[in-house]
C-alpha cells in the first residue's frame, strides 16, 4: 500500500476508518484521538485526516456531523496547499 501511495503522491490523504488511520500513520490511537488534527504521511509529509469509516455512520447516524467537519478540514488543507503552490 506505501508503494502505490509513493507512486502516486496524493496532495492529500482521508484515511476513513481505524484500520486505514492507524496502518498509514504507524499507530494504535484511536479514531477519537487522532481526529481532528493534520497529520502527516512519510517522509512525504503529504497531510493527512482521519475520520469515521462510512460503515460506521450507518449505525450511528448521530456522528456525521463529526465526519463532514472532517471532510471540511481536509478541504482546507487541500485549498491550503493549493493556494501556497500557485502563490
């Protein structure tokens, strides 16, 4: 999986779900803990955001919110980096 993210390096990361956050970022938090934050893949330093896995909101419909103020961290971050590389 590392290889292909090296190949292909993404300008930004969402890692949906524990599994995908905690393989990516070499880490036992969990999801609660590393919410929230930028984070960063590798050497790379591409930013990466963790938030719910899509599964998780069919049985706890309560917590979407949570997940689109994810989804809109990581559209700042990604209009961040953008603007600093046009700029």
């Amino acid at each position: 999986m590392c290889d292909q993210i090296d190949r292909i390096n993404p300008e930004i990361i969402v890692a949906m779900g524990r599994f995908a956050a905690q393989a990516l970022l070499k880490s036992t938090a969990s999801i609660a803990e590393l919410r929230g934050r930028r984070h960063e893949y590798s050497e790379l330093k591409i930013p990466l955001v963790v938030t719910y896995h899509p599964a998780f909101l069919l049985r706890s419909m309560l917590e979407k919110k949570k997940v689109w103020n994810d989804l809109q961290f990581a559209q700042s971050l990604y209009d961040e980096s953008n603007s600093e590389r046009s700029g």
